[in-house]
C-alpha cells in the first residue's frame, strides 16, 4: 500500500480503457484510496472481470460498455456516473490504440483508427465531463495519457505519436481554459510498462525486449502500478496545484536517451 485508505474518499472517478493494463491498474489504486469507479470499455467481459476483481477488494466499481471514438457512447458514461454516484469528480481518458506500421505502409484507415480512439476520444471524454468536474467539491481533475515520444517523434507508430503530441497540447489549452472552474488538467507520460498490452506488442512482439531495457536507467520496466500511483497524487489533495503537467514516469528513460554517454579514448 503507498497511499492512504482515505486519499480519494467521496471521489467518483471514470477510467475509460478500465478493464485492463494500466487502466486497471489505476482502478485498483484509486480502489484501494477510496474513490468509487465507473469503468468503460468496448469490451464487456473483461470489463465484467475487472469489475469483480475491484469487488474483491473491497471497492466500489460499475461497468459501462462503450467505445471512446464514439461521443454518445463517452457522454453516455458521464451520465451513467453522475446518475450512480450523484457526481463526477475524475475522468481519466486512457483507452488507447496502437500498432507498429511505418508511416509509408500505414492505411488511411489505420492512421484514422489511432487518432479516432487516442486523440479524438480524450477530446470527448474532456467535452462530455466538463460540467460535472465543474461542480466537483474536490476540484475536478482530469487525466489523459501522454508519452515522451509524442514530442520526439515515433517511428513505426506515427499515428499515435501524432495523437498523443495532440493530447498534449489540448491539455495545456484546457488547462488555461478550465482553471477557472477548478478543474485541473495534466496528462502522465509513462514508459515502458513491462505487463500491458503496449509493450507486448510494441517491443515483445517486435523482438526488441533488450534493446529497450538497456534504454532505461533504473535496469526495468514500469510496473501498472507506477502509473497508478502518480494518477492517485494527481487526483488527491496532495495534487491539489498540479495543472497543466506532464508527468513522467519512465525509469529515466526519456533522460537516458537524450544523453548517450560517449567515451573518448585516451591519445
Ligand atoms: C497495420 C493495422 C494493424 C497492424 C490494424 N491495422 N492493426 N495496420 N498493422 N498491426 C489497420 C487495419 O488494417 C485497418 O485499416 C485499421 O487499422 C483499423 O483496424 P481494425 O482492426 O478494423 O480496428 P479496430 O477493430 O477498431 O481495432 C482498433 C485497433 C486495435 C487499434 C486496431 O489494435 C485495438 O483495439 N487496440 C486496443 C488495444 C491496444 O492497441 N493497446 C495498445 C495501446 S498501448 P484498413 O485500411 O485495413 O481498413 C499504447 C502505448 C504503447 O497506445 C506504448 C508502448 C511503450
């Protein structure tokens, strides 16, 4: 356990992406700090499985199938948690779509698909919440999903590069924007992290597993549960003047590839 019992009580959080990877993992942490959840997914039975897994512990969770690139579907989700709880205090648009294709082979309809879910989706999940962070007695907080190769360039994932750098710079717009009605905006930046589907299948699969790891300063790759933990400070009081933040959590990566140590060999 690294937060209190009590660091999110009376705080009702969405987690669009909730049934598994790091979506899950945050549900499990805000769980386990008190907030109750509403968890979207396109996919019922493993939302249904999540759902149980929060019951389990203890926790407060409801389902609602949805898909993200569908706005009726992500406003459908805020009224569902409104209608539940009585009030939206969280929304954290994580659901996300990636796959490795160079941009020269990429489809129209795959560069489409990425930034319908990654870029467009957080958009709604943002417009569909934002009269009920409004009224949050917590000051609402809104989280979205970022990564360091938004900036930087992504070969072999253009499109959620391209999203995800849209992602960030909606932030900082909604951060200016929505200030005003105490609703704090950041997105987390997470590296590798070794159990989700990303990195299976984005390193694993791709046969590039050691290449990465030697790329992280801290020797490992994240666990859900480090993402989770930022989101809980994010979204407790402690995280009440954070706004307009990117925060990485990448075991240094990010610094370990942008600072190659070169050795020069003696004359
Ligand atoms: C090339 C591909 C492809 C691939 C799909 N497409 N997969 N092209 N290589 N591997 C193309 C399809 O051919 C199609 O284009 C278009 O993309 C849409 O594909 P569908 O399968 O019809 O889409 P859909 O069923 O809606 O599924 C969406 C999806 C899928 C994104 C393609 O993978 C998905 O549901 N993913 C959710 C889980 C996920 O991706 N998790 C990883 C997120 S991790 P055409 O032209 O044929 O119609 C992440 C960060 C990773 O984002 C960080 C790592 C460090």
């Amino acid at each position: 356990m690294t937060f209190t019992e009590d660091a999110l009580k009376g705080r009702v959080a969405v987690i669009t992406g909730g049934g598994g990877g790091i979506g899950f993992g945050i549900a499990k942490a805000f769980a386990a700090a008190g907030a109750r959840l509403v968890l979207a997914s396109r996919n019922e039975e493993r939302l249904q499985g999540a759902i149980k897994e929060i019951e389990g512990m203890g926790g407060e969770a409801i389902a609602v199938q949805a898909d993200v690139r569908n706005y009726d579907d992500v406003a459908r989700v805020v009224k569902t948690a409104v209608g539940t709880y009585g009030t939206l205090d969280v929304m954290i648009a994580n659901a996300a779509g990636n796959f490795v294709v160079p941009a020269a082979e990429m489809s129209p309809n795959a560069w489409k698909t990425v930034i319908d879910i990654d870029l467009n989706g957080t958009f709604y999940c943002a417009r569909a919440a934002h009269p009920a962070l409004k009224d949050s007695k917590f000051g609402g907080r809104f989280i979205a999903i970022s990564t360091t190769r938004a900036l930087e360039g992504w070969p072999g994932c253009a499109h959620a590069g391209a999203a995800k750098a849209g992602i960030m710079s909606l932030i900082r717009t909604l951060t200016g924007e929505w200030g005003k009605d105490g609703i704090r905006c950041n997105t987390i930046a997470p590296g590798a992290i070794g159990d989700t589907e990303g990195v299976k299948r984005i390193y694993e699969d791709a046969g590039r597993r050691e290449h990465e790891l030697s790329s992280i300063p801290l020797g490992e790759f994240g666990k859900t549960a480090d993402i989770a933990n930022a989101a809980v400070f994010l979204c407790s009081d402690a995280g009440a003047y954070v706004a307009g933040a990117d925060i990485v959590v990448d075991g240094g990566r990010n610094r370990g590839r942008a600072s190659p140590i070169v050795t020069v060999p003696n004359k």
